[in-house]
C-alpha cells in the first residue's frame, strides 16, 4: 500500500509536465480553432446562465460577502474576487444546461476553464489571447482523460461530473500562471482533494447549477496556493489509500490510471468534446434526435402516440429515465421522458421551453407517462464510447410503429456543428442579456483571440456597462 506522497507519481507529475511544457506553437491548428468554438459556446452559456432565478440568488449572496470589484460577473454589473467570479461564472456555465461534454469522459470542461481564465485576466498582469489559448487546451486535455481513466463508476456511483471541473481548472490557471511543473503537481494535489458533487443534485435542487463554479474555484485556489509555495497530494492519483482514484472507486480497482496520459499531446481530446443544441442533460439528446427524425418520416401529434420506447444503456436509464415528478427546472431539464414529451408538444427543447411554469405542463406530463426508457443490455454491453446511444419506438394508435437508431447526437464529436452553427447559438444565448454590438464584439475577439495582447479586453465585454 501507498503510504508516503513522496512515491512515484507518474500520471499526476505527467499530467503536470504537459500542462507546464504546453506552447501555443505547440498546438495544432484545428486544436486552436476548435477551442475558440468551445470558447465561444460556454461564454455564451454564462451569459445567459445569469438570467435564472437560481444565479441571481447565488450572486445577490456573493455580493453581500464580497466587497471586491476585481472581477466581473458574466452578463450582470456586479463584481467579485476572483475566487468567487470563478464560483459565480462556472455555475452559470452550466446554469441551464446548455454547457459542453465529452462522451467517454462524462465531463463538462469548459465550465471549469474559461471562468477561472477570465478570472486571473482581470487579476493579473497582461494574458495574451496565445496564452489564454494554451491554457484552455491543457485544460481541455485534462479533464477528459480524468473522466476516462473513471469510466462510468463516477456517474454510477453516485457522483455528478461537474465536480471534476477543479481538473481542468487547476491546469488551466497554472497553465496561465505560468507555473512549474512542480507547482502543477501542487496545483493539482490541493484541486484534487476538494473535489465534490453528489449526483441526487439532480432532482430538483439549484446546488446542482453550483458544481462545477464550485469546481473552479477550488482549481483557481489550488493554482493561486501552489504559486506561493503551498504544497498538495503529489500522488493525487496513484495513492492506494485515499488517492483520487480509489477514493471515488467503489471497489478501489475499476479505473485506469493510463488514461491520464494516454498520447497526451498527440492525440487532442479537445476534438472529441460535443456540444448541446438542446437546453437538457446529455443522455437526452440522441433519443430527442430519433424522435426529429421519425416525425420528419411521419409527422405526427401528441394525440397520435399511444407510448413510446427508449432502448437506452442503463447509466442513461439510471440518470435520465426515471419518472417524472414536477420538483423544479432541474428535475425537467435532467428527465427524458419530460423532455421528449415537450419536443412533441413544443418542436423544441431549448431555452424557450423551460419556464417556472413548464415545470408543472399537465399537458407535458400527461404525455411523459406514456414514455419509458428502458435498459437495453446490448447498449449497456458496448461501454461509455456507446453509452448514449439509443433505438425510439413510436407506437401509434393505429397500432403502427416506427423505429429510429441514433448512435451520435448533432453537435457531439462525431456530428460536430459548424461555425456557423455555434455562432449561431452564442448569438441566440448572449444577445437575450448584452447589446447586439457587444455581442458582436465578443464573437469577433474570440475567433481571432491569438491577436490580442491582453484578454481583459475581452473580459470587459462580457459584462454590462
């Protein structure tokens, strides 16, 4: 056993060396300009994400705490530390459920990256749009390879991945901080062992919003305390006993360490991050697309449907398939049969959709109940590279049915969008909060982010004036 934290730490000290040693000139091309997409798809989350009921609450009590005006809070005039602008932003990133992910890693990075970046350009000395980027890479590099070295026994077990947002923002502050690879040990080893989050978050409760701004906190802390020579777990992840990895084990042994720095740096998880096009959890999405494209066959109403089917991995069934109680907008947003229901009624599930009121749909409801989603064990049999794969059946009234497989949803990795069509979206989010001008402003400096020679810049344009 792992007693000493001066052992062997190869997969920690590799994730640190990558992260320190990462240049801009070391990225490739398409790697920059997917990140600026990335980058422009969660700004714009957060923008938006300040507009509900549950970010209003946490800033209004942010700002009776904190006196600072260092830096701002997305889509609002109020100003906090940077410690809690990370808090703030990383929750509104995911505060409608609009952020990234990443299928085999189960994780939501840019939550955790671009508010803690944002953060230190308003605290610091000059961040150049070159290093910004860079830092967002290792980030986004980071945090997939933790959520696959967990495979599905982070989610199984209980634990929501927004909580793995400390990874990609410990690197990405010590990225832009400059720090050794030492210190990234550090960076890493203090992020590591705040890392929380439960699951049961999901039914109803606004904590869930709070996770990953949670996350990036304990990230920009672990960077800012390691600059000053704090020290952390440096075998954050191979300690056998309360190390990263058998802690969040079940049976302390369904990981794989290799993970962490399988081809880092040549192989770029950056390109296998998808994004959403509907305003609900990530396990709903294929079954939602199935459903577009049997109606585009055969358009058909709410009274056409006697039941629909989900064949679904179990992980999806456990997260997303249970039945529907109207307990709050979390609730809706993280239920599939809540949400195929509202794309039938309703021709979309996006921000429009999820009201105070939409909670509450007898309509929508009524509906619901006539949805099941149901473990299909040859899904489940294929892993996470599969897991949100599905097989709808629509069963009409006239005792008709019609199937649709949807392997990849629009957006993900395998069907990313296009520029256009992220623009697109950070343009519908960010314009419902910020003038058409400062919208337009945001988009034009991120795309051409590797020209600016200080990112705060950039910060002030995310705020109102």
């Amino acid at each position: 056993m792992v007693t000493d934290q001066n052992d062997k730490n190869p997969y920690t000290r590799g994730i640190a060396a990558f992260a320190s040693g990462l240049r801009y000139d070391h990225v490739p091309a398409d790697v920059i300009g997917r990140i600026k997409l990335l980058m422009l798809d969660s700004l714009g989350c957060g923008i938006y994400g300040s507009l509900p009921e549950h970010s209003k609450i946490l800033v209004k009590t942010l700002s009776r705490l904190d006196s600072s005006v260092e830096c701002g809070v997305w889509g609002t005039r109020q100003r906090l530390s940077a410690p809690h602008a990370a808090l703030a932003n990383g929750s509104l990133v995911q505060g409608f459920e609009l952020d990234d992910g990443h299928s085999r890693g189960s994780v939501h990075t840019g939550s955790g990256t671009f508010p803690v970046l944002m953060a230190l350009a308003e605290s610091r000395p000059a961040i150049s749009g070159r290093q910004f980027l860079t830092a967002a890479v290792a980030a986004f590099e980071t945090a997939p390879r933790v959520g696959m070295c967990m495979g599905q026994e982070y989610a199984g077990q209980g634990w929501h991945s927004g909580s793995l947002a400390a990874f990609p923002a410990a690197v990405a502050a010590a990225s832009a901080l400059g720090l050794s690879e030492d210190q990234t040990v550090h960076a890493l080893g203090i992020a590591g062992t705040q890392v929380a989050g439960l699951m049961a978050a999901q039914f109803g409760s606004m904590v869930k919003r709070m996770h990953a701004g949670r996350g990036a906190q304990s990230g920009l802390y672990g960077a800012l305390l390691a600059e000053s020579g704090f020290t952390g777990i440096v075998n954050l992840f191979e300690s056998e006993y309360g190390g990263f990895c058998t802690t969040f084990s079940r049976s302390n042994d369904r990981f794989d360490m290799t993970q962490l720095t399988r081809a880092l740096g040549q192989e770029f998880e950056t390109m296998r991050v998808s994004l959403k096009f509907y305003a609900c959890a990530a396990s709903c999405h294929t079954a939602l697309d199935a459903i577009r494209q049997i109606r585009a066959r055969r358009p058909f109403k709410a009274d056409d449907v006697k039941h629909i089917v989900v064949h679904a991995a179990g992980l999806v069934v456990k997260h997303v398939g249970w039945k529907y109680q109207p307990i709050g907008l979390t609730s809706a947003q993280m239920n599939l049969p809540f949400c195929a229901a509202t794309l039938i009624l309703e021709d979309d599930v996006f921000v429009e959709q999820f009201t105070p009121e939409a909670v509450n749909d007898g309509s929508r409801m009524a509906l619901a109940d006539r949805i099941e989603v149901r473990e299909d064990a040859a899904i489940s049999a294929k892993g996470r590279i599969s897991r949100y794969q599905v097989r709808v059946e629509v069963h009409f009234n006239d005792d008709s049915v019609l199937e649709e497989t949807v392997d990849a949803a629009r957006g993900s990795d395998r069907k990313f969008a296009s520029e256009a069509d992220v623009v697109g979206k950070f343009e519908k989010l960010a314009s419902r909060v910020l003038p058409a001008r400062q919208v337009a402003a945001i988009c034009a400096n991120v795309l051409q982010l590797e020209k600016m020679q200080d990112t705060r810049d950039l910060a002030r344009l995310l705020v109102l004036s």
